[in-house]
C-alpha cells in the first residue's frame, strides 16, 4: 500500500509560513488520512487495536508545540507495543508521510501544523470502524475497488 497524497496534498495548500491558519488544511488531510486508514483496515484488521492505541497519542501531540514529524514518531514509538502488528506500522507510516508533507510546507506556523495534526487525529478516528465494533464505516466518496 502506497499513498502519494502528501505531495499533492502539500502542493495543493502551499502557502507563507506566516502563523495563520488555512481553513482548508483540517478537512482535507481528515479525509486523506480517514480515508488512508480505512482501506488500510479494511485489508488488514489486524491493525485496529494499534490504531486505536495511537489516536489519542496524536489527538494530544495536535495539541502541542512540538510538531516534527521526528517529534511525532518519537512520542509515538512505545504505544501499543502489545498490539502493534507490521500492517498497522504501514498505516501509521501513510499518516505520517500525509503530515510530513504539510510539515515540508509549514514548519513555522504552529497552528497550521496543530490543524494538520488534529485533522490527522480526526482522520483515523473516522477511518476506523465504530468503537465497540469491527464493523467498517461506508466511505461514500468516489474511489475505486
């Protein structure tokens, strides 16, 4: 599974490194990456629990100042060790690469990158089945089988 969003994503939002906000960055990297975990998912449930386990870790980094992709793994690396699975890794890597590229793009603009980050955190929320549950979500986006 290979996902070339953070390029396009990137290039699609380029912008000054001032420390205003772009209102288009959250909702579109929340379905970028909803949409990076649930075909993830959807192939590898197995990845569920890991997911799970890390969302909250990036739901509180969104929060936070340090907001380098290098800074994100490193508060990520000792979650969910026993549930992590090589097909989790492989999605959390996606959602990561989906920040990097925004990173590339606003790495001095604080609340940018906190709406990056908080969209990545909304994106595995929605990408994941339902608490409770392993029944997958409908994406009702155009995408192809």
């Amino acid at each position: 599974m290979k996902i070339l969003l953070p390029a396009l994503l990137a290039a699609l939002l380029t912008g000054c490194t001032t420390t205003s906000t772009n209102p288009a960055v959250r909702p579109i990297v929340t379905v970028a990456v909803e949409d990076a975990v649930f075909f993830g998912v959807e192939k590898a449930p197995n990845a569920i629990p890991y997911l799970r386990a890390v969302e909250p870790v990036i739901c509180a980094e969104a929060k936070g100042t340090a907001l380098t992709p290098a800074d994100i793994v490193a508060a990520l690396q000792g979650v969910g060790l026993d549930v992590k699975t090589q097909e989790g890794i492989l999605i959390l890597n996606n959602v990561v690469a989906i920040y990097s590229g925004f990173f590339a793009q606003y790495t001095n603009n604080i609340p940018v990158l906190q709406d990056v980050l908080g969209g990545c955190c909304d994106g595995i929320a929605l990408g994941l089945p339902a608490p409770g549950t392993t029944t997958m979500r409908k994406i009702n986006r155009p995408h192809i089988h």
